[in-house]
C-alpha cells in the first residue's frame, strides 16, 4: 500500500505543478493584456486547488504509514538526520502553508471586486503557494533526493 501511494504521490507533483503554472501564467498573460478575468482563469484555479487537496490527501496517508509520525516521539534523533527531518517536518509544514495560500487565495480571488483585482491576488497566492511547493520538493539534485517519476 505504501509503494502504491508513494508513486501516485509522486507522479501527482507533476500534475499540481503544471496546474499551477496553467493558473499562474494565465492570469500573468491577461494582467499584461485586457485585465479580463475569464473561464480559463477560474476553471485553472479551481483544478490547481483540486490537485492539492488530491495531494495532500495522498501526503496525510504516506506519512501515516511510512512511519514519519512516530518519529515524533524521537525528535532530537529525528532533527540530526536530514532525510527523517526533511520528511517529518520541513516537506509537510511547507506544503500544508502552500496549500493554505491556494486556498485562501482561491476565496480572495472570489471576493474580487474587480477582473483586475481577481488576477492580481491570483497572480500573489499562486504564484507563492508554487514557489513553497517547487522549494519543498524533494528533486534529485538535492540533500534529501526522490526520483524524477517512481516506477
Ligand atoms: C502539493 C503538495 C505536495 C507535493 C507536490 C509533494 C511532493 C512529494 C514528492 C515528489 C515526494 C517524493 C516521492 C517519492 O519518494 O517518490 C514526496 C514525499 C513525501 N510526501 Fe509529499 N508532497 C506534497 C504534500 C505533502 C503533504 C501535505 C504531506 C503530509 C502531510 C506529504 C508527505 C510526504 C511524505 C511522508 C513523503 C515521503 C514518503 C516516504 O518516503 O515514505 N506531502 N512528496
């Protein structure tokens, strides 16, 4: 069961970043141009939410049974090591704030007075929400490295 979470956790990054960039560039592309808030913006943000609640959904069960909840209970042990640290509480704290912001964003843009207001506070909550998420990824390239695609 692990391994089957742990490669749809995987693949389903893929799908919250190209969601997020839809949504960001989007509204990026229209702030520049009309300042029109229309279908595509709304229909990119609400999938780009989805997918981090489909994300952090998958991440609440990997971290149930892969054990990183009981690392609490040893905690100086747990904050020497750099893998059980990263994965007890640096990935999750940084992804649950960038899922906060997807959200609080998503009921700020609905708010909007205006087109121009909507894809501004699109532009803010995405676009940093994104930024925590590509930051807390584990990529191969780092200290505590995860595969490009799990198979
Ligand atoms: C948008 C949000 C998130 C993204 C993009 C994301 C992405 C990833 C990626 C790429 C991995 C490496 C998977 C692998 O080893 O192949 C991973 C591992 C993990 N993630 Fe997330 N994650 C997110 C949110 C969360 C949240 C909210 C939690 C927990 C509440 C979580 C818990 C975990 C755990 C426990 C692992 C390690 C699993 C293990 O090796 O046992 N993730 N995550």
């Amino acid at each position: 069961m692990h391994t089957f979470f742990l490669i749809l956790h995987n693949w389903m990054r893929w799908v919250v970043i190209l969601l997020g960039l839809w949504a960001w560039f989007s509204a990026f592309t229209q702030f520049m141009g009309d300042k029109k808030y229309l279908p595509v913006h709304r229909r990119s943000g609400l999938l780009f939410m989805i997918s981090c609640d489909l994300q952090l959904l998958i991440g609440i069960i990997l971290y149930i049974v892969g054990g990183w909840l009981s690392r609490w209970s040893e905690m100086s042990q747990t904050m020497q090591q750099a893998s059980a640290r990263f994965f007890t509480v640096e990935h999750e704290t940084l992804m649950i704030i960038a899922w906060i912001l997807v959200h609080v964003g998503w009921s700020r843009v609905k708010k909007a007075q205006s087109d121009q207001q909507k894809l501004a506070r699109s532009l803010v909550f995405f676009g940093i929400a994104l930024l925590l998420i590509i930051i807390a990824i584990p990529w191969p390239f780092r200290e505590v490295a995860r595969p490009w695609l799990r198979t």
